[in-house]
C-alpha cells in the first residue's frame, strides 16, 4: 500500500476537511435541534450522525479514493519519475492498471505521448546516425577523388607505354604478360575514374548489367593473386539475372568481397556466388551472395563491418575501407548491402540491386 500512497499529499488534506466538515455540522445539527428536544435528544442524534459519517469517511477512504484516486495519481507520479531520470523500463504506466474513467483516459493518453515521443526520438537517433556516416562517406569521398586526380596521369603514361609494348613485342608468353598488365592498368584507371564517382562529382550513368559475367570478370581480376589458382571458384548466378547499374562500378565491389573472401579461404578452400530474383515494394530485384569456407567474419568486427578503417588485416596490408566504399557504391545504385556468417561456417555477403526493367 505504501507504495501506492508514498508521496500524495492528498489524504491528510482530505482528512483536515472531514473533519471540519463534521464538526460544522455536528454544530450546526446540535444548535437548530437543542431548543426543540433538549440536550440529551440533540446529542443522541449527533451520535447517529456521527456513526453514519465515520462510517461513509471509512468506505471512501479505504476502498473508493484509494482505488479510483490515490493509486492512479501515485502511479502516474511514479511513471513521471521515470520518464524524467530516463528510465524506459518503468515510464509506462502498465495498460492492466489502467482504470475506465477520466483519470483512466488521462494515464492512456499520457502512456500515448511518451510513446510518440519516444519514437521521435529513435527515428531521430537513427537519422542522426546515417547523418554521421554520410559526412564520413563524403570526407572519404573528398579524399579518394584527389587520390585519383594525382594517379590519373601516371596511369595514363603507364598504359601508354604497355600499350606501346604490346604494339613492338612478339614473344607470345611476353604478350600474355603484357595483355595481362594492360587488363591490369585499364582495371586501374576505371577504379581511378571510380572514385571521382564516389566523391559524386560526376553524374551516374546506369545500364543493364548481366551479373554472370561481370562475376566471372571479377574473379579474373582477383585472379592475379597466385592463392586464386589454387581457390575452387563456382559462379552459379543465373544467365538471365540483370540488375541495373554502372558496370565499371559494380565490378569494383565484387572485386572487393571475391579479394576478402580469398583471403579468408585456406589455399584450395571454396568460394560460390550465386543469384536470386525477388520483388521488393512491388519491383523486380536481384540479390548476389558471395559465399566461402574460411573462419567466417569474426564476431568484434561484424556489427560494425561496413564502417572505415575496421580490418583485421591491417598488418597485412588492409585498409579496412574495401567493404565501406563497396558498401557506398551500392547505396548509389539504390541497393542494399549486408554481412553475415553461414550456419555451416565461412562468411556470406548479399549484395541487392534493382534488377534491369527491360
Ligand atoms: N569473407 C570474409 N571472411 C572473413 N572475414 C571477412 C570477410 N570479408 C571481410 N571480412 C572482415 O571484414 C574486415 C573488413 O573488410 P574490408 O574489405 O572492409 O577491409 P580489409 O579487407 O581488411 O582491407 P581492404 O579491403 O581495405 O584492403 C576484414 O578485415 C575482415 O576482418
Ligand atoms: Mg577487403
């Protein structure tokens, strides 16, 4: 019960005014009858008046004010308290406790409020949130745009020259070396160019991607590392899955997840991609898994994949912003991007894009 009444102020007010109430009318009953009936009779009556009011004061103060005043103003006071010192747990008040009359509808629409409230305040965390990473997104963008505005001239001089080589040289296991230079540097340049796109700069240009192939044109970039030769690679996406995008770009990002996912494999572990079509808010979409056998992402670094500069490579050359510039790629072709570790082990990325209309 204490509980209940522990800070009202209400009950003692309540009792002064009874009180008064009764000796009010204990006096004003005892007057008007005393020159009529005499003392005794006057006061006889007093006492039956009396009996009646203790008695009504009783049923009031023991089971109505308590139930329908006293326990919903405390309970409210309580929840107020909790609101204030932020204590979400205890800010509402509990529906089943919540009376049908006025003082109910009161304590319904004050949970309502704070329910609202607390929902504006998420939604505003949240946009906070992506608010932050953009800014980093747009510093890095900043950064890697004046990156490729100093490798752009260098690049073209190198492929300059490769391509001269290719022109003046015969030996076929030459020319394959250099073909594969040459892939190497166009790769280059296009990731170069890539990254003034990142930084927004230039405006977007989107086509029909078959994904099959651009799989397949990425394992062959990645495949320059010699641990690849030995990695068993399935591409099993669908001939007919064609999302819709900037190919050059696309690429970028699968080049990215097929290199982590190398990495992680053991020399001849498995790597699969495979394709799925879906519809989301009523349009065609494709999602890619990129798939592998090694330890999987490890737990401290998967909530927070996605952000700049989280690696567990960084000794061994990583950066930690492969999957964080895969990531905002995607977001420009309006996609989705997500990681998780496969139940039978290895690590799985799904990356969404809107499928080809045509
Ligand atoms: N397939 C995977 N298996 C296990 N861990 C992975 C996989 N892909 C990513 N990770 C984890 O996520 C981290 C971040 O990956 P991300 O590609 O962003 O950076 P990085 O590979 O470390 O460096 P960078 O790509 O810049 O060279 C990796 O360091 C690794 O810990
Ligand atoms: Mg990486």
């Amino acid at each position: 019960m204490g509980r209940f009444f522990g800070n009202l102020k209400v009950r003692p007010k309540l009792m002064i005014l009874h009180n008064l109430f009764f000796a009010i009318l204990a006096a004003s009953v005892y007057l008007a009858l005393y020159p009529n009936v005499g003392p005794k009779a006057a006061l006889s009556l007093i006492v039956v008046l009396g009996t009646i009011y203790v008695l009504a004061v009783l049923v009031l103060e023991v089971a109505i004010m308590p139930l329908y005043v006293y326990r919903p103003l405390s309970l409210m006071l309580n929840a107020d308290r909790a609101t204030q010192q932020g204590d979400r747990d205890h800010e509402m008040i509990d529906a089943r406790l919540i009376l049908g009359d006025e003082i109910g509808q009161i304590m319904s629409s004050r949970n309502a409020t704070i329910l609202q409230l607390r929902r504006h305040e998420d939604a505003l965390e949240d946009a906070l949130r992506k608010l932050e990473a953009q800014d980093r997104l747009v510093s890095l963008g900043l950064l890697a745009a004046g990156v490729a505005h100093e490798l752009n001239t260098p690049l073209a001089v190198l492929q300059g020259s490769v391509e001269k080589l290719v022109e003046t040289n015969s030996d076929p296991a030459t020319q394959e070396r250099l073909q594969r230079m040459l892939r190497v540097t166009q790769q280059l340049r296009k990731i170069s160019e890539g990254l003034v796109d990142f930084a927004r700069v230039r405006k977007q240009v989107t086509e029909p991607v078959p994904m099959r192939p651009l799989i397949d044109e990425a394992w062959a970039l990645v495949g320059i590392d010699e641990k690849a030769s030995e990695a068993k690679f399935l591409n099993s996406v669908a001939a007919d899955h064609i999302a819709s995008g900037n190919p050059d770009r696309l690429i970028q990002v699968f080049v990215n997840l097929l290199r982590n996912a190398l990495y992680a494999v053991q020399r001849g572990g498995m790597i699969e991609v495979n394709s799925k079509k879906f519809v989301r808010n009523g349009q065609p979409w494709i999602s890619v898994k990129v798939m592998d056998d090694g330890p999987g992402i490890p737990a401290e670094v998967l909530p927070d994949i996605f952000e700049a500069f989280v690696s567990t490579r960084l000794d061994a050359r990583g950066t930690g912003l492969g999957l964080t510039v895969a990531e905002g790629i995607i977001h420009q072709h309006g996609g989705t991007i997500s990681a998780t570790n496969r139940p039978t082990g290895g690590a799985c990325l799904i990356v969404s894009l809107p499928a080809n209309p045509g």
